[in-house]
C-alpha cells in the first residue's frame, strides 16, 4: 500500500469506529479531507460542516479572520460537491457559508476604513 492508501483506510477506520452522526472537531477534518478526495459526493456535506464548526467555534481561529475565510472557502468549494438529489439541508450548506463569507468581508471592510 501507498500512503494515500493507507491514509484513505485509517481515515476509514476511524469514521466506522464512531459513534455519532459526524465527525467533528480536527479529527473530523482530517477524516473528511481525506475521504473528499477519493468521493467527493459522499462527504462533501460532512466535510462543508466541519470546515464550518470550526470557522466558528475554533479558539485558535477567534482573531483570525483570514484563516476564518479560508476554511469558509474551502467549505463553500466542498459544498459544490453536494448531489443535486441530496436532502434540502445539505444544500442549505452553501447559502449558510456565503453569509458567513460576507460577514467577514464586510467586517474586513469596516477595519480597513
């Protein structure tokens, strides 16, 4: 086995091991970013909402707005993977992120005048 392999099945692995609907917080990140790359459809949401949770939740991101927007991108770019047949909620991800996206454009914009 390569190590993408070997990443994609611990990544597996660890997501079959849990208990809970998502996998959240850091773990969940690496989790989902690495299965994102082998089906994008089949962890788009899951990986939109973590990348979400922690724009808004992580201490380490409170004063980092650039980091904050980053994560915000990287979810709105996950969220294009999300099936057309895919439950409303699942779509409700992307018009959640773009808010988020103009309220720290908008707040950067405040700063810089």
């Amino acid at each position: 086995m390569n190590a993408h392999t070997d990443l994609v099945l611990k990544a597996r692995i660890r997501l079959l091991s849990h208990n809970e609907r998502i996998l959240n917080g850091e773990e969940g990140l690496w989790v989902y970013r690495t299965l994102f790359t082998v089906n994008p459809h089949a962890h788009a949401y899951k990986l939109a909402y973590v990348l979400r949770e922690l724009s808004e939740t992580s201490p380490r991101l409170a004063h980092l707005p650039e980091a904050r927007q980053a994560l915000l991108e990287e979810a709105g770019a996950a969220g294009c993977h999300i099936p057309a047949d895919a439950p409303t909620y699942q779509h409700q991800m992307w018009n959640h992120t773009v808010a988020q996206l103009r309220e720290i454009e908008r707040r950067q914009g405040q700063a810089g005048q």
